[in-house]
C-alpha cells in the first residue's frame, strides 16, 4: 500500500480508490462520500447534522435530529439516547413473547404485568360475569403505540339481556389516579359473541396512541337478565395475597381489581376506591 504523508496542505476533489490511513486529524469542509463504508472506529463532533438517515448501533447519539439535540428518528438498538421515536429494542425488550406472537399472525401487542410464555399455561376458566362489575388490570407500554382495542379468550359465551354499559377500555395511571383515555362503544352482545375457546376482541371507538408508560385495561358488563354466564379465561389461578398484588406500591395502588356498582366506564377514577382481587386475574390484551 502506497503512503501518503501530508505536514500542512489542503486538497480540493481528492479521490482515493484505495485505503486512506488518517494517524493524526483531519478536517473535512464539504461532504464525504463513502461507498463501502468506514471499517475502522470514527469519532468526532458536529453542531449540526442535516442528513441523518439511520443506524444499527449508536452509543449516544448527540446529534441535532428532528427532534432537537440528541434526538434520532430511528435506530435498532439505542444504549444511550435522549429521544427515540421508534425503538425495536425497547419493545421486544420489555415483551418478548411479541416477536412470537407476530410470527404466527397475532395482533396482540401487550398483556397484563407477570404474563409469558412461562405462565400461559396457566390461563383457565373464570367466572366474568358479574353484574356491574368493572375490571381492571394492568399493563405497560414502552414505546409510543397505536392501541386499537381489547382481546381476550373466550371459555363460554354468554346468553343474557344487556343493560347499561358493555364494553372496554383503556386507562393512563398517575400517581394513583387512574384517567379513561379511550373506550369502545357501547356494544350489548360484545361478551355474548366470541364462541367457545376462541379470542374474542372489541376495538375502540377509533385508534389511541399510547404514549410511553402504565396503563390499566378495563372491562364491564351489564344486564337486566341471564340465561348463561359468559366467563373468559384468567391466568395464575392460584390465589395471591393481597399483599402480592399490592406488593410495595405507594398511593394504594394495586395491579388487579375490581370497582362494584358501575353502569358505565367513569372517566376517572381513584385507586383507592377499588378493591384488590387477589383470586382471579382475567386475560385481557391490548391489540
């Protein structure tokens, strides 16, 4: 390999077709062209970045993006970034069991908290039915997500006459405030429509996007009459403590329960006045 050594001299439309080995600095004015890639580690810094297309690995970005400084609109793996619009990683990360969901056809983005594929055999059969009753469970949402509904596993389909509310829908969780961002319509034959062991689903009344954070699924049912109870299927079945689903939460807040005597979805709701279910965990998911 031919060497080049340079003391103090600029260049203008210098092209090089073999290696070019830089063992001090060098300043580049005007755009680079690299068809074949840098082999070697590059390092520097840059105020101002307009062009910034993608990248399988950035340690940290600290380039002026769309977002402002240090922001990146998309990357693969991130190990330190101050904004990521869309993180593969994150997701997978926090729900691994996805990435196998979508490779057998599922729509199925998150479950309640404490569900993988080593407690899906858990899942059984579970009284739902309950007049009046609203159910809430929790979930996590890592990144930025378009919720388009509810699904859960249908045991037995229920015959009753439907009053009031039936539906689902979503609550946003702060500091043990629960806040309803989005629901379905209401709909009396949606726990009386999926068939036996089959997934059944009701979306919202439009498309929510999620933002990062803890959200709780919720499910109601009314009626004025039932011939047959519909009941869903329900995952670790043994009964818990109170204390395990309250673990060391602050604001009363719990993982699973139960609010008595609604006839629709409120639009808030303290954590406080629920009440901790600790015998069944329904299966609910976010699609």
């Amino acid at each position: 390999m031919a060497t080049l050594y340079i003391d103090s001299s600029s260049f203008n439309n210098m092209s090089v077709t073999g290696s070019f080995l830089v063992s001090g600095s060098a300043i580049f004015n005007n755009p680079i062209n690299v068809t074949a890639g840098f082999t070697s580690s590059l390092s520097g810094t840059a105020s101002y970045a307009t062009n910034f297309v993608s990248a399988s690995y950035i340690t940290s970005s600290n380039i002026f993006g769309p977002f402002g400084s240090n922001s990146i609109l998309s990357s693969s793996y991130s190990v330190s970034s101050s904004f990521t619009s869309t993180s593969d990683f994150a997701y997978k990360s926090y729900n691994p069991i996805a990435p196998i969901y979508s490779a057998l056809g599922s729509t199925i983005l998150y479950q309640p908290l404490g569900l993988s594929l080593s407690t899906i055999n858990n899942i059984a059969a579970a009284n739902f039915h309950v007049n009046g009753q609203l159910k809430l469970i929790t979930t996590y949402i890592p990144v930025t997500t378009t919720i388009t509904g509810v699904k859960w596993f249908q045991i037995a389909k229920g015959v009753f006459t439907a009053s009031n509310y039936n539906g689902v829908g979503l609550y946003s969780y702060s500091a043990g405030n629960l806040t309803c961002v989005v629901s379905s319509s209401n709909d009396g034959t949606v726990w009386q429509t999926a068939t036996l062991l089959t997934m059944g689903s009701k979306s919202f009344a439009s498309p929510y996007v999620a933002s990062p954070g803890t959200y709780f699924i919720a499910s109601l049912i009314n009626y004025s009459g039932v011939t047959t109870s519909a009941s869903i299927a329900q995952f670790a079945p043994t009964a818990l403590s109170s204390g395990v689903v309250s673990w060391d939460y602050t604001n009363t807040a719990n993982i699973n329960s139960t609010v008595t005597s609604q006839t629709t979805l409120p639009t808030s709701l303290a954590m406080s006045s629920t009440t901790i279910n600790t015998t069944v965990f329904p299966y609910f998911a976010l699609y």
